[in-house]
C-alpha cells in the first residue's frame, strides 16, 4: 500500500494547508535544528568514498566510451583523442547497415549472442538447481562434495580456459584422447573443437562449467531460507517430489531467483574472456560474440568510434532489457514478503 | 562532538581513498628514476625465457658502460601490438621499445614515437651504416622514420633432408608445381591406418602475421598486389584471389598439409613439426635457435619456391622485407638514455652478439662481414633479402591489413580442417576483408 498525505508519508511534506487554523499567529520555524542538520550530513559523507569512486572507475569511463562513439578514433588521432572529429551518427550508421559486410556481421552476432546467453544461463540453472536441492540433505560427505562443486568457481577464470584450450586440442588434446582413442566414441576422424560448427559448443561447455557453480552457491543459500516444515506439512498431504519442488522449492527461491538470471545473463552476454582464451584475437565466425566482435573492430581495424557505437547499442539493449526484467519479473519489495 | 567526529572521518577517508586511486593511475611503466630505463623486447628466442637470457649480456655490457640499469620485459608476438596499441592509447609505455617492421608505419601515424633525426639519428651513428632494404622499413616513403632497424629476417624454405632422402628427393624444389609434387611424395601413412601421419608441408595455420605475409608473397608471385596504385585495397582481385588459393589449397586440396595445423599459432609448433619428422617442409624466418636447442642437424634450406624458377621483380618475390625494428617512446622521461640504448644495441659489436643469439641478420654493413655470418644459411637469408624481398605496404593502413588478411586465411584453414574450401569461399572470404579495409580508411 502507497503512503498518502493522510498518514505523513512523503506526499504532505510538498503540500500547502488549504486553510490557515489560526491567523496572525507567529508559525514555529520549519527549518532543522542545527544538530540535527548535522545528523543528516553524515549519510552523504559515509556514502562519499564508495561514490567518488563509483564516479571515477565506472562512470567516468562509461560517458568516455559514448563520447568515443561519436568521433572518429583511429590511430592517426589516437594521441591527441580530444581533438578527434566528431562525425555524429555516423559510427551506428556503419554499425547497422545490414547492407555492408560489418553490419551484417553485427546483426548475426547480436543474435547468436542471444542465444549462446540462453543455453549457457539455462544449462547453468538447471545443474546449480540441481547441485543445490542435492546438497541440501544432510548426508555423508556433503561439505567435501560442496567444495568441490565450488573449484571451477574459485580458479582463477584464465587458468580454467587455458586448460580448457588444451584439452580441446585436435591433434593432442584429452578430449579427443578420450572420445576417439580410448571409447571410440565419435568415429575414427578427430574433431576439431575450436574450429567451425564445434566451436559454439566447446564454448558453451567452458562458459558453464565456471558459470554452474555460482547458481548453484546463490541457490543453496536461497534454499537455506525455506522452512522444512513446510516440506513435512506437503508430504503428509502426499505430494511428491517433484510436487513439493514445483510448489515450494521454486516460488520460495523466486526473488533470489530473479536477481541470479539477470545477473549471470548479463556477465553471460557480455562474455570476452572465455572466447579470448579459447579461440585468440579472432574467433572462429560460428563463435563469434558481441564483446569479440567489438574488440576486433576496435583493436583489430584500430576503429575505435565502431567499437564504441557498437558498445552503446549493447548498453542501450541491455538497459531497456535490464529495466523490463525487474518490472515485470522480480518481485515488487512488500508485496512477495 | 561525536557527530562531527564521525563526519571528518569519513571525509578523511574519502580524501584519503581518492589520493590513493590517483596515485594507482600515476607512475606506469616510465620509471622516474633517471638510471633506469625500461625496454619492450619482443621474442626472437626459443621462449620468453630464452630471449631474456640471450639480451642479459648485452644489457649488463650498456650498464657497465654508460651506469644505465634496463628493465627489461619480453612480450610475446601474439601479445605485442596490442600492448604497443595500449601504451600508445595511454601514453603511459616504456622508454624503449621493439617492434614488427612491418607495422612501422602504422604506428608511425600515431605520432607516438620519436622521430628519427637531430640527437637519435647522430647517436646511431647516421642511415649509411645501415643496409638499404632495412632502413627503408623504419617509416613511410618520403617521412622522418619513428624506428631504427634491429634484427634482420627474411623468408627461407627450411625442409627435412633425411624426409627427403628417404622419399628419394635429390635436391630442394624451384617453382611453385615442383614444391606441391614433391609435397605430396612426403605425405605419407607410416602406421598402415590409412590416414597420413607425415606431411609434406607444415604451417602455423591460425597465425595472422605469417598468413598475411603469405597473402601479400604468394598474391605478387601471382602478378598481383594487395594494393592499387591510388592505395584502394584489392584482397579480392583474380591474382591475389590465386595467390591465396595456391597456399590453402595445400591444405584443402593437395591434402599436404595436416588438417591439424589450422590450430597452430604459435611457429614454434610447426617447427616441432619438422623436428619430430612430422612434416618435411616449411617456410620460416630463424628457425636455427629452435634447431640448435633441440640438437637437430637433419636440416636443408632453400629460396621459396616461385612460380617460375626465374621469375624476378613483383613474381620474383619470396618474401617481405622482414625484421625487428626499435623506437623510443616520446613520451619517455628518460629520452637521453633511452637514446642511449638505441645507439648500443645498434652498435656493430652488439648487432654481430644479438643476431649471433637470435639467428637473425645484422643491420648494419659493417656486422654483415661478421665470420658468424658467413654461413650457408646466412647466404640463403640475405639473397633472399636482397634480391627477392619488397616491404609489406609502407601505409598507415598496414596493421588493419595484416589483421583482416591474416584472419580470412586464418578461417580459411579452419574450414579446409573441418570440411571443403572452394574458390568461392576464398573470393568471399578476401571480399569480405576488403569491405572491412575500406571501411576503416
């Protein structure tokens, strides 16, 4: 329920009685007395430090990176950047020409992104769901198998990949040791997992095997919040698992839910630091995603008013997306407590 | 008097947390101390490792001399020019740096680097110490060059010679159809599983330096050129379209070259390759300090092979003027011994030690005549330099084109790998990186 001005909230402190009760008569001043002026200075100079640095490490860069977007950057004005041409739109214009070969590239990769995001998020869930209604038994060697879920989340990112990238070798990688030399699983021919088609899969392997175990963190402690009364009360009434799942399990962890999808989708969107490691400067064309093709554009063709069209279009796309996510999906304060 | 304790505290603290960000953005790489400079070597040894150790004596010897410390970091190739870009961007790189020849005049344009001339080019002792075909490398035509030649490199064709004893190859192939024949004779199943496990041929498939520079040999071998007369790319004219083709096809149609080297980045690997008797030939600029490490003696070198064996001008082309060249940062605060270095690493007694270390060619005359360069190999490298190189496009452009030609083939291999490449697919994959080029000039 909304405050009002019949019970003080913020609406009365605007407003203007319609009528005076007693003319003439002095009115006590509405000003704060001084300590308490005082008082309420306090939260802006503990709120400081984390802003000022907000504004200088986050914010500050981010209106660069627009600014960039407008100018033609390249490596003949690089060093003096400030007195680059501004050329306007012309930066989105080459950007989203689907006639030209760097738009097409762009509108494609815009929609594999789309969907990498969805595969990689959805696989994530179900394993870091899974993983967390498993571990949430009591049972010999939970703490031993809950910290080993944990390792590919606690390796540093490049170690991983890089392990990844050689394991996915053609000619000397385990992968194919594996599937073709010791199982004779996929044939007599060695794939190639970097290359081509394969690419988009081994990438989507890497990118869950970091990503899992941070749903599976978030959900496990979203499921400590659930009262196991509530269990007990719907297995007397004879629902079943997947019942008591559905019904329970879910809706209970639904606002630790709503802030999770939205977060490992946008890291997942955004993803460069897998690919880079994977593939190198260039991915292959059926692995290519948004943040790659930006840095080619901008470090590849050193055409960096591109890279930062392209950047501002991501951001523009993934603000309304962010905006109507937490409007439509996560829960709305009061009402879902 | 708590509240306004609290408050100063956490001014304090702001004050204090900003300062120390501030103090995080200064300083960089540029030491402010005067007797230490900082240098970017790129890797000319077997390693980063190996490079270090080889350039130590000649950094401890500029020490003793002048009272300069350097502090020295290798870079990795497929790290360098990004690195060099990020100095660039920032300001903020070392005081002395190498880099590829072929991207001279590309950063050249970036105005980042100081120009050859008054106090750096007296300290070097002047251009006419140098050799031609390298000093032409340190800018574009008709500039003030931003970099000074290092080490010298051309293109050889280096093979296995017990390979090709044992395939009854008498002598190294001449043109383009004797060195595909004879590739195929080397491709053989030795393990009865009917699939070859040695291969007449071996590259660093998903290189985009060694591609490009593949691109821009086998396009001039072919009559063409990856730029016209008025500086318009031409990545998809018919020769140049031929050129490419000739050099995936040996991987998509001769079948010469083993699939699994479209995976290779690194040229270390393919020279493994015909260490370990995995391939009989490659093409290669100093492969001698692989060899020497790996106590490998079973080794042959030869011209590249060109469409006719008498082919001379543009179709005589084997390779591009290559090399590593030095530039000082203008930002430097220390330019005077920056300057310094220059001028000792270019001396003759350093040029013959570091070439010496590197297996790479002096450039400067007087170290030429070196007796540590008058080897078989040597001869090979510097006719190939003379008398069969032209430089990689002196255009401020040429970063841009070295990318987007070495990418295409680069995808190019990775499709031959995993399937079949027509001619279609190399005109749309070299038309694609022309659009792009001229997109970006």
């Amino acid at each position: 329920m909304s405050h009002s001005a019949l019970d003080g909230g913020p609406a009365a402190a605007g407003s203007t009685p319609a009528f005076d009760p007693e003319p003439g008569r002095p009115k006590a001043s509405t000003a704060l007395p001084v300590r308490k002026r005082r008082r309420s200075f306090l939260p802006y100079g503990l709120i400081a430090p984390a802003a000022i640095l907000e504004l200088l490490i986050h914010i500050g860069p981010m209106l660069l990176g627009i600014w960039i977007a407008f100018i033609s950057l390249t490596q003949l004005n690089l060093t003096n950047w400030l007195n680059a041409p501004f050329v306007g739109l012309q930066n989105f214009i080459n950007g989203l020409n689907p006639e030209s070969t760097i738009g097409q590239a762009f509108f494609s990769t815009v929609g594999r992104t789309l969907f990498y995001t969805i595969m990689v998020v959805g696989f994530s869930w179900v394993l870091g769901m899974a993983g967390a209604v498993f571990l949430s038994s009591n049972f010999k060697g939970r703490a031993l198998l809950r910290t080993f879920f944990l390792v590919p989340y606690a390796l540093p990112a490049y170690v991983g990949t890089i392990a990844w990238a050689f394991m996915f070798n053609q000619r000397d990688g385990a992968v194919n040791q594996i599937l073709v030399d010791t199982f004779r699983l996929v044939g007599d021919e060695r794939p190639f997992w970097l290359l081509g088609q394969n690419s988009f899969g081994a990438m989507i392997v890497v990118n869950v095997w970091q990503l899992w175990p941070f749903a599976f963190l978030m959900l496990m402690a979203a499921l400590q919040n659930v009262p196991h009364d509530v269990y007990e009360a719907a297995a007397i009434d004879g629902a079943s698992l997947w019942q008591q799942f559905r019904t329970i399990t879910l809706p209970m962890v639904r606002p630790a839910n709503g802030v999770l999808l939205m977060v490992m989708s946008l890291w997942t969107f955004n993803q460069f630091n897998i690919p880079f490691v994977l593939f190198g400067a260039s991915s292959p064309k059926e692995a290519t995603l948004i943040s790659p093709l930006i840095y080619q554009n901008s470090f590849g063709s050193w055409n960096f008013g591109l890279g930062g069209a392209m950047s501002v279009l991501l951001l523009i796309a993934l603000f309304i997306a962010s905006v109507f996510y937490i409007r439509m999906v996560l829960p709305k304060g009061a009402d879902n407590d | 008097m708590k509240n306004p304790l609290k408050v100063i505290s956490a001014v304090a603290a702001t004050v204090a947390l900003a300062l120390g960000l501030s103090g995080c953005g200064g300083g960089g790489s540029s030491q402010a101390s005067s007797d230490t400079i900082t240098y970017w070597a790129s890797d000319q040894g077997n390693s980063l490792d190996d490079t270090a150790t080889k350039l130590k004596p000649s950094l401890d010897r500029f020490t003793e001399k002048t009272g300069v410390k350097v502090q020295l970091e290798v870079i990795s190739w497929t790290d360098l020019y990004n690195r060099i870009l990020t100095a660039v961007t920032s300001g903020d790189g070392p005081d002395v740096l190498n880099i590829g020849n072929t991207w001279a005049v590309t950063l050249q344009e970036t105005g980042a680097f100081e120009p050859v001339e008054g106090e750096l080019l007296n300290a070097i002792g002047g251009k006419d110490r140098f050799l031609k075909t390298s000093w032409s490398t340190g800018g574009a035509e008709g500039k003030t060059p931003t970099s000074v030649p290092l080490y010298g490199l051309a293109y050889n064709m280096y093979y296995n010679t017990k390979m090709f004893k044992e395939a009854g190859i008498e002598k190294a192939p001449t043109t383009w159809d004797e060195f595909v024949a004879d590739a195929k004779k080397l491709t053989k199943d030795t393990n009865g599983d009917g699939k070859p496990d040695q291969w007449g041929f071996t590259a660093a498939g998903a290189s985009v330096s060694a591609n490009s520079h593949q691109a821009f040999v086998r396009g001039l071998q072919n009559g063409g050129s990856l730029f016209d007369k008025d500086g318009k790319p031409t990545f998809d004219s018919d020769p140049q379209v031929a050129g490419v083709k000739q050099f995936v096809d040996l991987m998509a149609v001769d079948k010469v070259m083993s699939p699994s080297d479209a995976e290779i980045s690194q040229g270390a690997q393919k020279v493994d390759n015909l260490i370990n008797g995995k391939a009989a030939m490659m093409f290669d600029q100093s492969p001698l300090k692989n060899f020497a490490a790996r106590d490998f003696k079973d080794w042959g070198v030869a011209p590249i092979p060109m469409m006719t064996a008498d082919a001379t001008g543009g179709r005589g082309t084997q390779s591009h003027v290559a090399g590593i060249n030095l530039s000082v940062f203008k930002n430097s605060d220390n330019k005077a011994n920056a300057i310094k270095l220059a001028a000792f690493l270019t001396s003759d007694e350093e040029q013959v030690a570091l070439n010496k270390a590197y297996s790479s060619l002096p450039v400067v005359t007087a170290a030429s005549k070196d007796a540590a360069f008058q080897t078989e190999e040597v001869k090979a490298k510097n006719d190939a330099l003379s008398n069969h190189s032209l430089p990689m496009p002196l255009i401020a452009k040429e970063g841009q084109m070295e990318t987007l030609t070495g990418t295409a083939i680069k995808n190019l291999f990775a499709k031959a790998a995993t399937g079949t490449v027509t001619e279609n697919d190399i005109k749309a994959a070299l038309k694609d990186a022309n659009n792009q080029m001229a997109a970006a000039q």
